[in-house]
C-alpha cells in the first residue's frame, strides 16, 4: 500500500470501528438492563428495542449509498454519524423502553456503512484492495469482541444511559476523523464525462443491480452475513441470563468475555492468513460456520444442564466453576468462527463482484446484514418469549445448518479473479 493507501485504510476502518463500537457495547447486557424500565418486562419489544437499529439501517444503506455518489462521501458520512449520535442522546434521556426503541431506530438511521466502504474503494487500488477490506472486516469483529469485554464494566461504572452517553461521544469522534484525517476525496469520474453520459447513469444503476442480484457467488455471502448477524444478536438475548444462572454477577462477565476474545484473535491470526496462502480459504471459511453451528448445540445443552437459580456461595460452588467454564470454552469457540467470518466476507464481496458493480454489491451487502440484526433481536425476543432459551438456539443452529448448505458450493477466488461462482 501507498502512505495514503494506509491512511486510508485504517482512518475508515477506524470510523467503521467507533460506530460499530457504539452499536455494540450495549449489546451484551441490553437484554438485562432494559428489564430496569417501564415496559421491560415484555422480552419481544426488548429483543425490538435492540434490533429495531438494524432495520432503519437496512433501509437506508442503498440511499446514502446513493446520495454519496451525489453530494459527495465525506459529507453523508459526517450526516450520517450526526443522526447516530442524535439517537444515541435519545436513548441515554429515555425514561421508558419505548423511548429505548426510538433511539435505537435512530442510531440506525445514521447508515453510512456502504458510504464508507465506497470511500475505501475510491481511495484504493484492486491490488490492494481485498487488504484494505479485510481490516475493514476485522475491526468490526474486533469492536465487537471489544464491546462484550467493556459493557458490563461501564454499566456497572456509568450504568445503560451512560453507555448510549459514550456512544454519542464515538460518534463525534468518528466525525473528527472523517473531516481531519480521511484523505480527500477522489472524484470517480470527470466532470465532462458525467455530462456525455447523461441520461444513462439510471440504466445503468439498475443494470448493476440487477446483475449482483443475480450473482450466486454474492447471493451466498449476502444470504451468510444476513445468517451470521442474525444469530450473532438472537443468541445474546439469553448468554447474559446464562453466565447469571451460572453465578457470574452481570458485572464480572467480562472474566468470561475476554479471555474467549483475546485467545479466539490469537487463533485466528495463527489460521487464517497462512491457510489463506495456501489456498484453503474454503475450507476455513465452511469450518467456521460449522463452529458457529456447534455452539449453538453446546449452548442449548447449557440450559439444559445448568440450574435456573443459584446461590452465589454454596456448597456446589465447583458446579458453579465448571458452568463458567464451559460458557466460557463455548464462547471462545463462537469468536474463533464469527472473527474468521467477519474478516473474510467484506473481502470476499469486494473481490468477486464485477468491477463496476463494486459499490452496489457492498450496498446490498450492508443492507443484508442490517436486516440480519433486526432479525436477530426481534425474533430471538419473541422466540425466547414463546419458547425460552432452548427454542432461541434450536433456531440459531438450524439457521447455521442452513448457511453450510448454502454456502458449500462457494468457489474461493484467486487473486485478482471476479468470476467466483
């Protein structure tokens, strides 16, 4: 990479990584914390209340995606960081979980995900490209990971209104970045040739998108992000109330969460790459839904096995041990397939889609996934409200067995190839 290449790259991945930070910290005790308001007691509109973000992104990726080809990318990232930063104050002042739910959809509605991975490509070569994705990819697992080992330190310090407090502040943060540090932008085309094209830019957005829809290489891994984040914030409807039933206090669970984060990383650094080089990307890539399926099982197995109340001091306080620890092992099993995931797939689209559709597939591609985590929290709200815990990872190991399915014929792309099928 070039020096503005680099700076580039990281300054984007950086703004991906403080908003995603702020989606995610609230995360990991949502479920818990949520209850502590007036209507909290209805699991389904708590499981909205989290996901409901996840929609109003879905439906306006492609419209700021869009409108940053108009008026300019910096200038719909900034707008956007503002609206999450808006929502994120509304719910720190929210005295109802009704409240909570309005600013979550507002925190959504700042969807500059497919602006700033346009940005990234303006400002990148193809060569380097998939690189500039992947730690794109990567800082969002990571701000994820980060999220579950700092939310229940900070709740415990500042409580749920002071985290949606702190988010508005990354967002700021975010906007900084993009006006002081992002590179300026490189305009796409000429001025004069915008003119000689004329009428048929229309024609050819909709050709574009007619032709990623009908893409199988990028329908399977639209079809996987929309999978893995739905799973990703269904299954956090009830691991807080596990680790509890375990007798891990909602403030220690941190003691889980980062041992499980920062030995899945390790792994996956050990794994990923050199595999890659050796070309077995397919393989890591399938072995890591199968993880991710497997975890599903080891969960539902934990309701199961572990008690639905303990005593903080007993005489069985091994048994106790014992549930942490497989929690635990569980945990880092999951961060082992999700970091694989979440690091390769943004590559993956950005590599096989044609060149001219580049930006279109990765505004479906965001769109998708953002769906996937309304998904994920509203119907793992309702389905732990019908069925419990057990129904909710009954559910999410069915939608990973689905996934594997899909995605086994994939064809993992040489360098430089489009035509993945």
């Amino acid at each position: 990479m070039t020096a503005t290449e680099r700076r580039a790259s990281f300054s984007l991945a950086g703004i991906f990584a403080l908003r995603m930070l702020g989606l995610f910290l609230v995360l990991p005790v949502f479920a818990l914390e949520a209850r502590r308001y007036p209507g909290g007691e209805d699991v389904a509109l708590v499981g909205l209340a989290m996901g409901i973000y996840g929609l109003t992104q879905a439906l306006l990726q492609l419209p700021y995606g869009l409108a940053s080809d108009r008026y300019g990318r910096k200038r719909v990232i900034v707008l956007g960081l503002l609206v999450f930063a808006l929502g994120s104050l509304v719910a720190a002042l929210a005295d109802h979980l009704l409240g909570l739910l309005v600013g979550r959809a507002l925190q959504g509605a700042g969807a500059v995900s497919a602006a700033v991975s346009a940005l990234l490509a303006d400002q990148t070569r193809d060569a380097v490209r998939t690189k500039a994705m992947a730690l794109v990819g990567a800082s969002i697992g990571l701000m994820f990971a980060l999220s579950l080992v700092l939310a229940p330190v900070l709740t415990a310090w500042i409580g749920l209104g002071g985290l949606f407090w702190f988010t508005a502040l990354l967002a700021l943060g975010g906007v900084a970045v993009v006006i002081w540090v992002v590179p300026p932008e490189v305009p796409a085309v000429p001025q004069g040739a915008q003119a000689r094209e004329g009428a048929a830019a229309p024609v050819s957005l909709r050709a574009g998108l007619r032709e990623v829809l009908r893409h199988p290489g990028l329908l399977r891994l639209d079809a996987g992000v929309f999978l893995l984040h739905a799973v990703q914030l269904a299954m956090w409807m009830a691991v807080p109330a596990l680790l509890v039933r375990a007798g891990l206090v909602a403030a220690h669970h941190w003691w889980v969460y980062l041992p499980a984060v920062l030995a899945s990383f390790f792994v996956m650094m050990a794994t990923l790459f050199p595999l890659e080089k050796r070309g077995y990307l397919r393989a890591v890539f399938l072995a890591a839904i199968g993880l991710i399926g497997l975890t599903q099982l080891g969960l539902l197995a934990a309701v199961a096995v572990l008690p639905e109340s303990v005593s903080l001091v007993s005489a069985s306080a091994w048994r106790e041990l014992l549930g942490v620890l497989l929690l635990g092992l569980l945990l880092f099993v999951f961060f082992c397939g999700f970091n694989v995931l979440e690091a390769t797939q943004p590559s993956l689209v950005s590599r096989i889609a044609p060149a001219h559709a580049r930006g279109t597939a990765l505004g479906v591609y965001n769109a998708v996934q953002s769906l996937g985590l309304f998904v994920g929290g509203a119907g793992g709200g309702w389905l732990a409200r019908q069925g419990g815990a057990s129904a909710l990872f009954i559910a999410c190991t069915v939608a990973m067995v689905l996934w594997l399915w899909v995605a086994w014929p994939m064809q993992a792309p040489g360098r430089g190839d489009a035509a993945n099928r």
